[in-house]
C-alpha cells in the first residue's frame, strides 16, 4: 500500500490553517475570562471545543507532509484567572 502524502505547498497551507486554528483557540479561551453573559461564555466555550477537535483533525493530517515540525506532547497550562 502506497502511502500518499502531502504536496509542499499543501504543507504550507495546512501549516498556516494550523496555526491560525491554534491562535482562534487561544483568544477564544482568553476571553472567555472576561466574559459575564452566560450564553455568550457557552458559545465561546462551543467554540473552544471545536477549535480542539479540529486542530486533532489538522494534526492527523500533518502527518502527511513531506516535512512537519514535531508536535509537542504536552501543553501549555490555561489560564483561568
């Protein structure tokens, strides 16, 4: 079985999705600190899981390119206060 993998410039692209995925999690996450309505705090907190699934769907595609930087195991601690 032949496994495919990812074009240079499907790489980069992927790579560019990742991180701004990464970066709408982290605001996300950050501003829901600062948030006092309860329906808006439930659907940043929608979005924070989202944002968490669909950066494990990017990372298993990753996999994939020719090239990757490794992927950290473990995560920075949030902030919650």
């Amino acid at each position: 079985m032949i496994q495919q993998t990812l074009a240079p410039h499907e790489s980069m692209e992927l790579h560019e999705a990742l991180n701004f995925k990464t970066l709408c999690l982290a605001k996300s996450k950050l501003m829901q600190g600062l948030v006092f309505d309860q329906d808006l705090k439930a659907l940043m907190q929608k979005d924070v899981e989202q944002s968490i699934q669909s950066i494990a769907e990017l990372q298993a595609i990753y996999a994939r390119a020719p090239f990757q930087a490794p992927v950290p195991q473990s995560r920075p601690t949030p902030i919650l206060n």
